[in-house]
C-alpha cells in the first residue's frame, strides 16, 4: 500500500521522527522503537512514522533487508490507549499525515523484504504486530509474551489473526481467551520466535543473519516475499477486527475493565 508519495518517501535523511530512531547502513535499514519512557507504547503517530519508513525500505533497492529493535526492557508494550482515544501528547515530527487510513496489523505485509525483529525485552498486546510481521524472531532468553486483554474487558481480535499466521490455533485461542505470560521457550515450541538468543549475543546472530542473506539474490528475495504476502493476504478482514474492537472496548464490561486497571484493582464483569 502506498501510504505515502514516492517522491516524499525517498527523503529520508532529512525526516525528524519523534517515537522510533532510524539508521541505513550497508544494505540493512534499522528501526528502533524509541519512546522507552512509555514501554515502547504504540501512539498513533508512531505508526505514521513506521509506515513511513517501511514503505521506504519497500521501494529502496539499496535496502535489502530490515532490522527492528527497542531501547528499555519492554521491546513494545502494545497500544497506547490514552492515545488512540484522542490524548496525544506534544511531539515534534516532520511526517506528514498518511493518503489512507493505516492499518497496524497489515502493515508489514506490505513490505516485501526480509525483517529480524530483535526482542531483547517483554511484548505485550499489540506489540506481537512487530514479531508476526517479521520473517525472523530473535528473543533474548527470559522475555515474556503477554495477551493480557481479557483481563481488562478486551480482545487481541486483529492480533489473534497475524498470531493465527504463524502459531497452532488452538494454541492461539487458548492464549487469546486466558491471558496468560507466554515464556520465550514456549514461544520458540509454538512458532512465535524463530531464535532464542543468549544474553549479549542479539547482534553477532543478527549480523550473521544478515551476512547469510546477503549471500543470495536481493531481487530474488523480494519477489519471493512479495509473492507470499499474495498467498497470505485477505482483504478487508482487518476493518471488521478493527470495528469489533471498537464494539468490544464500548461495552460495559470493556469500559470496567479499563477502569479498573486504571484504578489497579479487580474489575467487576457483567457479561455486558
């Protein structure tokens, strides 16, 4: 998709971006989520600046493949709630507002080149868009995977369906209905991480990642995710996810149990 024109996306030197740093280096775009301060947390300009750049990356032939990292120790914390309801806070960004709507789920399917995502810490909630989307998953040991939406009157509906690309359903059910803390293991055992990397050895297996990559055909490569990303692609299910989260967050138990964690106590459900 094109969110952005080509001829504003081929500056990108020259962009400020306020929620993620970015570096080109040697054929690999790097991307690193950078609002520690929040857990990494998705505000709706951040996916602005991430589809800028993707789309970059996209239809840059120099770039061959696509690194993702975070500073802190949660690599994304999923949604930023208070955002995404209107309360965005002060940031300084040269991105311009998208040609069309972003949908954060089907966002790097439109990207046709490969992407390691290097988890170093925790994701939550909407933070598994970045694994899902991603052909390699790199995890230090001792990371958690967490859905706790159930437990705050939610559902994961639009990351239950990227999960269900990439892990067993049932498996992917039970998560999304439990809530529980998935460990790195459990995740490798799954599908969700492709490598389970020890403490201070995330970028010599990346770099080797890299180097293993660049042995063969960029051209190659790209045609062959693109045309994957065609077998993968469903159109439109993505506004419906979107619609029933909405639908789930305006009932009365999606509103206790946002109030609820806001106030950290136990939330009283009504089936409502």
């Amino acid at each position: 998709m094109n969110y952005y024109d080509e001829e504003i996306i081929r500056d990108l030197t020259n962009q400020q971006f306020a929620f993620i740093a970015v570096e080109e280096n040697e054929n690999v775009l790097t991307i690193c989520l950078d609002r520690e301060e929040k857990r990494n947390a998705i505000h709706p300009h951040m996916v602005n600046e991430l589809a800028f750049v993707l789309q970059y990356a996209n239809h840059q032939k120099d770039v061959w493949a696509i690194k993702f990292k975070a500073k802190g120790k949660v690599f994304c914390a999923g949604a930023d709630l208070k955002a995404f309801m209107g309360m965005l806070g002060e940031y300084e960004s040269s991105i311009p507002e998208p040609n069309q709507p972003i949908l954060m789920a089907e966002l790097f399917f439109s990207v046709h080149k490969p992407i390691i995502a290097m988890v170093e810490g925790d994701v939550y909630a909407g933070g598994f868009f970045f694994l899902t989307g991603s052909t390699y998953v790199l995890a230090n040991k001792g990371v958690k995977f967490g859905l706790p939406e159930v437990k705050r009157g939610l559902y994961p509906f639009q990351v239950m369906e990227t999960l269900l690309r990439v892990m067993p359903q049932r498996k992917v059910i039970d998560w999304c209905i439990r809530g529980y803390n998935l460990s790195v293991e459990k995740a490798l055992e799954y599908g969700l991480v492709t490598h389970v990397i020890e403490e201070g050895e995330m970028e010599k297996q990346a770099d080797q990642l890299i180097n293993d990559l660049k042995e063969n055909s960029p051209s190659a490569i790209r045609l062959g995710l693109e045309a994957f990303r065609k077998i993968q692609k469903k159109e439109g299910q993505h506004e419906y996810l979107m619609a029933m989260l909405q639908k789930t967050v305006g009932s009365k138990d999606g509103q206790e149990g946002l109030t609820a964690f806001r106030e950290k106590r136990k939330p009283n459900w009504t089936g409502e």
